[in-house]
C-alpha cells in the first residue's frame, strides 16, 4: 500500500500522484528444457490496484500479461529465439466538473500484443558474432463512458516495428566492438490528440468543444527513426 497522511492540495494533480493506493501483485515463471537444443519459458504477471481516497483520478486498475517464448539451437553456432506477450489493463477513472458537485466516471481497456524473433550467430568461434531481431507490437485502447449523455470514443490504435542488425568483434573474452544497425517506427491513432491544433484559441462554435493544445506538446505522433553505432561492451 501506499499512503500521503495529512496531505492537502488544493491542485487536484498533485493530488493524484500522492493520492493512496492498494496493490496485489502476483508473478509466475517456468523455463523448461525438454532437450538440449531446445527450452520454452512461460510466465504471468497480474497486479490489482485500487485507490480508496480518491474522489477523482483513478478508482481502480488491474492488469495480466502472459507470455511464451522458446530457444532452439540446432547447430553449436546457431540459435534461434522468438517470443510472444500479451498485455490487458482495464481501469476505471472519475473526472470532475468545474461547475458542480457532477462525476463523470469511465470506463477503459488496454489490449497489446507483442512478438518478437531473432538469431544469434557465431561467424568466427570467440571472434566475430552476429545478431538479428525483429519486434513487432500492437495495441488498442477503448474508452466507454458512463453517462447516458456522453457517447464512447473511438478506440485508440498504435503499432511499433524495430529491426537490430549487430556486429561483434571479441577483442577480449571480456570486451567487445560492436557495430550496428537500429531501425524503429512507431505510428499512432488518438482521437484525443488527432482533432486538435497546436495553438491555442481553437474554438468550435458548433460543438463548443476547445479543439487546440500548446505548441510542442504532440509527443504521440507516429515517427520513423534510422540509427548507426559504433560501441564498446564490456562484461564481468
């Protein structure tokens, strides 16, 4: 648990993020091997939140992820791995209205799925390494309010990619020179950001909903991102 006694602030935020909370948390592993060029590996994660003094903000959260993942190495030089998890977070938050004593309470769920495969390979034996892996993740966010005068949001969607190609040159059983290639993009669907402008004064006269936000503070746009390194590892 967690707890601000005697805490006061009239800055409803601040309140938020010292507000008390309640957590259960359980955690389950297994990694077997059946045979000597293969293992698989399972867990689940599941956490249980709840902020019993909270008038507003957050009332309650819970989350589980499971995943699977497996290693197989058919040759002394050659391993293959590949992953998957899955995300799902369901939370409940009440906001309220500035001109009465009105909740307005919602509803959403968070479902993301992630993979992941790859190959580390031994060109030269303790000299020359190489590695390669590809992730892919997805996820969709869907938000139900729970007033009869509101309708539901369309679902927010984002999808991430990235692509590692590495080189390793073993200079000592120790260190390492690595250099490589790092490709990530990233693309984003929110319908609370995507209808606004960044500059303020926005206002539809149809709707009368403010429709802008401050300059430079669209962190959620998609991007695409290429990276070259050049590093040294150094290990213990």
């Amino acid at each position: 648990g967690r707890d601000a006694p005697g805490y006061f602030s009239s800055n409803a935020r601040k309140m938020f993020y010292l507000a008390k909370r309640d957590r259960n948390k359980g955690t389950l592993f297994a990694d077997v091997a059946p045979w000597e060029t293969i293992s698989f590996q399972g867990g689940f994660d599941f956490t249980l939140d709840n902020y019993p003094g909270s008038q507003f903000g957050f009332q309650n959260m819970r989350t589980y992820s499971p995943s699977v993942g497996g290693l197989y190495a058919p040759l002394e030089w050659l391993r293959l791995f590949a992953d998957y998890n899955f995300d799902w977070n369901a939370w409940r938050t009440d906001i309220g209205s500035r001109t009465s004593a009105t909740t307005y309470p919602s509803r959403g769920k968070d479902r993301i799925h992630t993979i992941g495969l790859g190959s580390d390979m031994d060109l030269i034996k303790n000299l020359l390494g190489f590695r390669i892996q590809y992730g892919f993740s997805y996820g969709v966010s869907r938000i139900s309010t729970m007033n009869a005068t509101s309708g539901d949001y369309p679902s927010n969607k984002n999808s991430w990619n990235e692509l590692l190609a590495r080189l390793e040159y073993r200079l000592h059983k120790n260190v390492g020179l690595q250099l490589g290639y790092y490709f990530n993009r990233y693309n984003s669907k929110d319908f609370g950001v995507d209808i606004m402008d960044v500059w303020m004064g926005n206002y539809d006269s149809n709707s009368g909903q403010l429709r802008s936000i401050y300059l430079g503070d669209r962190f959620k746009d998609s991007y695409t991102a290429h990276v070259g390194f050049l590093s040294l590892r150094l290990s213990f």
